[in-house]
C-alpha cells in the first residue's frame, strides 16, 4: 500500500513540474551549502590529522608545559617548565627522549683581525642531538653548510651557528666562542658548523613544527652542556619522547606525566590522540557552527515545501474528497501528502548533496592550492545517508501541517469544493 | 426489513446567523437490489441525501439505519470501511483523478483496501470492459468522452464489489446519447447484480428504469410513485 501511495505522491508532483522543480531548488540549495560545509569540514579534519600523524608518529609523544597545550591556548610562544631528562630516559617504556631547552647568553665572538671581540647577548638554545636524528620530521630538518657538521651525542663544548649569528660575530667553522651563563660560568665553545639558510619555512608541509625548527639567530649547543652554563633545566620548551615498540603510547605518556609531576614539573604529556582529538573538536565545532549557517537556508527551503503543499492540498481538494468517498482513511490522505512532501525533500537532498560534494571537491582544491597541502575530499557515505534521510524527514515535516489540514477535510465539504 | 430505514431525518447547515435546513424531517424506504429514482427541484436536498446514504455525511437528526446498523452510531473508522467496501459513489462531474489512467482510477478504491497489485490490475480491467471500456485503460480522463468518463466512474464504483450503488445525476453532465448507456449500465447493476441502486436525476429517461420514484421538495419527500 505504502508503495502505491508513493506513486500516487510522484505522480502528483510529475503533474506539476514546474512548481515542484521551483520547491525543490529552494531545498537543494540549503543541503548543497549544508554538504559542501561538513564536508569540507570533514575534509579538512582528515587531512590536519593525517599531517600530525606524518610528523607525529604513532609511538611518539610530546611533554609540554602544561599551560601550553589545551582549550585556552592555541600557538603562542611555549611556556617554559622544569625537566629531568635523565629521569625522564629511565621510565619503563621510554625508548629516546629529547629536548630543547632555551636562554639569552652573553656571547664573545672569537677576536676579529684588530684583536678586538664582537660581544653581545643571543639566545642560546641546548638541543639534544636526538632532536634531530630521532624527530626530524617533527624538529624540522637541521642542516650545516658544506664545510662543517652537526654535534653528536657525547659532545660537550661544541656549537652550531646561526647564519646571522656567524655574521655577527664574524666567526666561521674552527673559531672559539665564549659563552657566559648565570653560574659564573664562562665555556669556551668550538664552532663545528653553520646553519644552512633555510628554504621557504612552510614549503615541506611541516606546519607543526612552527617556530620550534632551527632559527638561523641562535646558537645551538648539546642539550647537556647547557647545566653547566645556567644549571639544570627549567627553561625547558619542548620534550619529545619515543616509546618502545609494543608499548601502549597513552599509558607510557600517562605514567611520564605522573612521575614528572611527582618532580615537582608543571608539564602534561600529549600524544597523537590528544592532539587529533583536540583538533577534531576544533574543526567539528567550526563545521557544525557553518553548517548550522547554511542550515537557515534549508529552513527557507522547508518553508517552501510548506508554501507548496498548501496550495497542493487546497488545489487537490476535490481529489481528497473523491479519495474519501471511494474509502481512503485520513491516515490514509495524510500518508500520501507527507510523501508528496518527503520526496521533493529528497529530490532536493539528492541534487544538494551532488551539487554539495562536487562544492566541496572544487573549494578544497582551492583551499589546498592557496595553503600548498592536499586537501582530501571526504564524500563519507555516513553523510550522504544522513543527508537523504535528513532531506526526505525536512520534506516530510514542513509537509506535516498541510497534510493534517488535507487529511482532516471533512468528505463532503471537499467534495462540494470547486 | 428494508436495507436503508431513513426515519425524520434532518440536516441543517449554519451559515453565520442562519440556519439552512437542507432535509426536514424526511422518512424514506429502501428495499434490498431496488433502483430508485430521486427527484426534485434544485436545492430540494437530493445530495444532502446521497452524501447522508453514502456514509459521507452525518445527518442532524432522525434515525438512519443501514442493514440493521444506526449510523450515527457508528465510529468515523467503520463508516470509512462502509463507504469503501460496501457503497459506491458516481458522481454528476465524474471526480476522477486526472493524474491517474482510467485503470489506476479504478484501483484506487481497491488501494485502499489493502488489495495486491495483481488482483487490482485483474479486477480494473475486468470492470472496465464490463462498462465496455476494455481498449481504453491507459487513458487519461482528459483523453476520454464524457460518457466514456462516467463509464470509470461507474467501473471505480464496482472496485470493491458494493451492494449499493449512489449515483448524484450520473447523466446530469451528458446529452441524451451518451447518457442513455449509462442508464443502462445502472440499470443491470441492479437487475443482473441485484445490487441497491438510487439514482438522483431530472434525466425523464432515468424514471423509465427505476423500480420507484422518490419525489423530494424543501427536504421533504411529497410523491413516491412505484413504476409498472
Ligand atoms: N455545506 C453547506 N453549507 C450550507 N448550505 C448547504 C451546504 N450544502 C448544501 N447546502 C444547502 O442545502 C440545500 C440542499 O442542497 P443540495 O445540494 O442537497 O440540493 P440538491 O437537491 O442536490 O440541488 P441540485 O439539484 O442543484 O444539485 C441547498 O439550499 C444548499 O444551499
Ligand atoms: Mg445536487
């Protein structure tokens, strides 16, 4: 029976073509604005996840202070914390461990031809060396000119020289340096290499690395020998830790958090999930405020639905008598409107979402041109399903109130109507 | 007993302040595969009677009994199933669906009684080459005569197999020519069917079938005749 009334309901939007296109283009616009949002939403939460997951890694974790990562901070310098990293290499699951921490020193540059030395103050970053050989892809790429080299585990009183800082100082590879720190200390440094300029920062796609990578007007020095300039580190930015393979990377991060802040350190651990999570609720919390946007403009479309089911029933009076008197229930009539109704919902649902995914194809394409990444295209079959079924159910109720008022004509009043 | 005992039946209309009495107190008879002829004036109550007999309006006050069943008694859901099983309606302006084929016309009744598409298709097309439309199914009603219009109608009547037939001035909208087979079609559902058949008409061809002749005036039966 069901089947039959949905004839009945096609057949009378068929007989009214040009109407019933009019109404449905009203819906189609709001879903197709609707579509191409979450998806583009979709979309672009795919691809941030996939970009945290190449530089990130599955087994790798971050420590932060704890103020730096969370809802109420987004970029920003990071704050500094207190860490020991020795303790930090010695939990159970801890497979490498590096760090970064960062001070202003008071710098003299080897002397220059007249004898004299330039001096100044420049910021002395102590890196661990894993850094770079363990997190490249998270640390960003650290390279030395030709002639020089980078520090090694092990390594003590060696430096690596900002470009700017080489010019500054008027040093090159082989000269010795001065670096003072707040203990009275003053270290006497070999330079063993010079940053190589560094190609257009967002051209590898590493966005996460954001100023954290190599900053050609500080000079870099093993993470370590920074204790013996300003003492052990509570200047720390970041931490990077690789767990073993076969441990469970949220329970190794969980119990680093808990040890360290049993220390006395101010830090939380962040893995890929935190960090897709958070992103997630981001991108979600935007798409869902666009879309509920766009979704003004389906309600303009349900209002449209509406318009037209009035005029449908008042129009086709005389057939809803007729269909009483030869024995249609009011369910009955009221069945066969809300379909009439629900349909030119889908129909709008099914061109929205066509004309939506292909939205959505051609902006990414342009997002991802204008911020050099691949955009992906999500076309998720959760989302078409929930959309038809979605567009049908707009039809539907904005066809509600009309189809009650054609389902409670009394017999003979729409029979006498002309 | 008499398949339709109509007693003081009344139906009144409020328009604003007025009251339209549309049927004042009228008493009439019907026996079981009769074909009565109602009559009257314009405006003398003859659909508000066929709406009341067919089940499609309840009258103001009297009794109504339908085969033993007062129908003021009866719930909206079961004077549905009595005008979709058991009366059919022919209508003076035929009140087919113009978006339907005459065939789907005549299923429609069926539809809503929850009959199977093969036995639908089955019985529509027999219907129709009984009203001798067997080569015009697939027409729309736009592509049909008048007369050919009131054969569907008629055909659609007889969906559900019922044992009265209501039929408002059948011919009221159809010259004599074509008017005449519909009498006659009218006519066997009640002699070969033997099924209830009332006709309202001015039509004088119409009185020459009927069995009886029910003359109606300001809501009042004044003249039953009983024809030879
Ligand atoms: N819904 C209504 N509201 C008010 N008055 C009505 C209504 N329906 C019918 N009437 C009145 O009831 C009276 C009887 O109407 P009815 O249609 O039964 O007449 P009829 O005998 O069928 O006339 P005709 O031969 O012109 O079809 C008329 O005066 C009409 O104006
Ligand atoms: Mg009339």
């Amino acid at each position: 029976m069901l089947k039959d009334f949905f004839l009945l309901a096609a057949r009378s939007i068929t007989h009214r073509k040009m109407r019933s296109w009019l109404t449905v283009i009203g819906v189609f616009i709001g879903i197709t604005a609707v579509v191409a949002l979450i998806s583009i939403g979709l979309g672009l939460e795919r691809t941030i996840e996939e970009q945290v997951a190449k530089v990130f890694g599955v087994d790798t974790f971050m420590i932060m202070h704890e103020d730096t990562f969370g809802p109420q901070r987004h970029g920003g310098d990071p704050d500094e914390f207190t860490l020991d990293l020795a303790f930090l290499r010695s939990i159970d699951g801890v497979k490498v461990a590096a760090a970064v921490r960062e001070r202003t020193g008071f710098i003299q540059g080897p002397p220059g031809n007249d004898g004299v030395s330039t001096q100044g103050f420049l910021p002395v970053m102590g890196l661990s060396p894993e850094m770079r050989t363990e997190f490249e892809s998270f640390f960003g790429t650290l390279e030395v000119q030709a002639g020089g080299r980078l520090f090694g585990e092990g390594e003590e009183l060696v430096a690596i020289l900002g470009d700017e800082v080489v010019e500054r100082l008027h040093a090159s590879v082989g000269d010795t340096l001065v670096i003072a720190g707040d203990t009275d200390a003053e270290l006497s440094f070999t330079i063993v290499g010079v940053l190589a300029p560094s190609e257009e920062d967002e051209s590898d796609g590493g966005g996460f690395s954001g100023g954290m990578g190599p900053s050609q007007d500080t000079i870099y020095i093993p993470f370590e020998t920074m204790d013996l300039l300003w003492g052990p580190a509570e200047d720390v930015l970041i931490t990077l830790v690789r767990t073993e393979p076969g441990k469970d990377v949220d329970e190794v991060a969980d119990r680093a958090e808990k040890a360290l802040k049993a220390r006395g350190s101010e830090v939380t651990a962040v893995t890929y999930t935190d960090i897709t999570d958070t992103i997630g609720t981001m991108t979600s919390t935007i798409s869902a405020f666009l879309a509920g946007i766009a979704g003004i403009s389906l309600l303009v479309g349900g209002v449209g639905v509406m318009n037209t089911m009035f005029t449908s029933v008042l129009e086709r009076t005389k057939e809803i008598g007729v269909m009483k008197a030869v024995g249609a229930k009011n369910s009955h009539v009221l069945t066969i409107f809300l379909i009439e109704s629900g349909l030119m919902g889908l129909v709008g649902g099914i061109v929205g979402t066509l004309f939506g995914l292909g939205l959505s194809a051609v902006a990414s394409s342009f997002i991802g041109r204008f911020f050099n990444v691949d955009l992906i295209v999500v076309a998720s079959p959760t989302l078409i399903i929930i959309t038809l079924l979605g567009s049908f159910f707009l039809g539907a109720f904005a066809g509600l109130w009309p189809a009650r008022r054609a389902a409670k004509l009394p017999v003979v009043d729409a029979l006498r109507y002309e | 007993m008499p398949l339709l005992d109509l007693k003081g039946i009344t139906k009144e209309y409020k328009l604003g302040k007025t009251i339209v009495r549309a049927l004042r107190g009228l008493d009439l008879n019907i026996e079981e595969g009769e074909i009565i002829a109602i009559m009257g004036p314009s405006g003398s109550g003859k659909s508000t009677l066929m709406h009341i007999l067919g089940a499609l309006d309840t009258p103001t006050g009297g009794t109504a009994i339908l085969d033993g069943q007062d129908l003021q008694q009866l719930k909206e859901r079961q004077l549905v199933t009595l005008r979709g099983k058991r009366i059919g309606f022919v209508f003076q302006t035929f009140n087919l669906i113009q978006t339907l084929s005459a065939q789907q016309n005549v299923e429609l009744p069926m539809i809503f009684q929850g009959i199977r598409k093969g036995e639908r298709a089955r019985r529509a097309k027999e219907l129709l080459s009984k009203v001798g439309l067997a080569d015009r199914v697939r027409h729309r009603p736009n592509e049909l005569s008048g007369g050919e219009r009131q054969r569907v109608a008629i055909a659609r009547a007889l969906a559900n197999d019922p044992e009265i037939i209501l039929a408002d001035e059948p011919t009221g909208n159809l010259d004599s020519e074509s008017g005449a087979p519909i009498l006659a079609l009218l006519k066997k559902l009640s002699t070969d069917d033997g099924r209830t058949v009332i006709i309202v008409t001015h039509d004088p061809d119409a009185t020459a079938i009927a069995d009886r002749i029910v003359r109606l005036r300001d809501g009042c039966v004044v003249e039953e005749v009983r024809n030879a």
